[in-house]
C-alpha cells in the first residue's frame, strides 16, 4: 500500500484528502507546518509527497528540497497560486508535478498514479474468490470477466481493500463513503450499497464469501492476497 506524506496547513482540505486518499489505496501521514513536516520526515520513509506551498511557517518548497536530498521520491505541489514563478520555482528544486486549488479530485488521485507508476511503486492489485482488483487502472474482474460498478461501489470496495485484516463497523463505511464521495450517505443507502456490490461480485449473494457479515459489528473481508 503507498504511503503518502501530505503537507498542508488547511485542516478541512487536509481531512477531505486524507479520506480521499485512504479510499482510493493509500495509507497517510499528514503535517500541517514546516517544522512539523522535517519531523516527520526525519523518523519515516514515504513512497509520495503532496504538499502545500504555502504554510504558516515559511513554504513548502523547503520541504521539497528536503525530501529530495533524504528520499528522492515524487513530489506534488499544491499551489492555490497558478503564477508562473511558483511553479517554475517548484519544478526547479525537482517536483514532479503540481495542481492547483481547488481541484478535481479524481485529476489529482490520477497524477498520484502516474508518478507512482513512473517510479515502480504503484498500488497492487488483489484477488479474493475470483474477483481480481486493479487499484491502478480502477478495474475490477470476476473470474475473467470485468465488473462494472458505480463509482460509490467501487470505493465501499476499495475500504475492505484497504483494510483486510479489519472490522469495518457501519458507522466506519459511512464516514469513509460520506466524505469519498462528497455526498450524504445514511444507513439504508450503505445497506443498499452493499446488497448491489454483493450482488454484482459474489459467486452466492446470499452466501457471501468476499465480504462477510459479522453480526453486531459490521463487515469484514474475507481471504484475499495482493497480485503483483
């Protein structure tokens, strides 16, 4: 699973991607200030970096040159200024790329994946009861054969894929589906969710053996192993 370092001072940006960012395969570690990110930085390794130019204690383009001299690994900036000098200034000291605020969030989750790729550290893929997951390409088999699911599916299918060995409770799914998708989710809709997910990637839906019920809890996924 990457790991990303997100650097960035605004805790509503910093909480909506670090959801995002955990739906979509990645595990992260977040600083919010310059000192706070050399800190960090100094005690763990990362596979990406997102960081915020701006930060309440100087730039990010330290932080930048830091990762760069004890790391090497891709940095994206996120600049809520699309002049020219920023930029050129972020490309110069060896980021990989940038994207400006506000942004799209399936555009910065499809650079993630690309700088990733470009330095052979992209996400796995997994399989579980002839279901096969590529959480690079967001495609999704049953025994040879591609599963087409809604957006919301997918990423309720991406949670148990992030968390195999969990008990994920309802009230997990909702936050996680919630702030993912940017829309209200209630119970019924995630008890809707998940009957059609089942419905589309289990062999029995009324037995199901990828995703499980584990009865007053929550769910649970059942065996499944990374495919390189």
């Amino acid at each position: 699973m990457p790991r990303i370092f997100l650097v960035e001072d605004d805790k509503a940006i910093a909480k909506n991607l670090n959801l995002l960012l955990r739906a979509e395969g990645f595990t992260v570690t977040h600083a919010s200030t310059r000192e706070e990110a050399f800190d960090v930085l100094a005690g763990n390794k990362f596979d990406l970096a997102l960081i915020d130019i701006s930060l309440p204690d100087g730039n990010g383009f330290t932080v930048c040159t830091e990762i760069k001299e004890t790391q090497d690994i891709p940095v994206i900036f996120l600049t809520a200024s699309g002049d020219e000098t920023s930029v050129v200034t972020g490309l110069n000291l060896g980021a990989d790329d940038y994207i400006i605020k506000p942004f799209r969030p399936r555009e910065l989750i499809a650079r993630i994946r690309t700088a990733l790729r470009k330095i052979g550290r992209a996400p796995s893929a997994f399989e579980i009861s002839g279901l096969h997951i590529d959480t690079t390409s967001g495609v999704v088999k049953k025994d040879g054969s591609e599963v087409f699911l809604s957006a919301l599916e997918y990423r309720l299918l991406l949670v148990f894929i992030n968390n195999p060995t969990s008990i994920l409770t309802r009230s997990r799914l909702l936050d996680e589906l919630w702030d993912a998708a940017g829309e209200y989710i209630t119970d019924n809709t995630l008890t809707v969710y998940i009957k059609r997910l089942r419905e589309k990637i289990e062999d029995d839906p009324a037995n199901p053996q990828i995703i499980l019920t584990i009865r007053g809890t929550g769910y649970r996924l059942g065996n499944s192993h990374a495919a390189e």
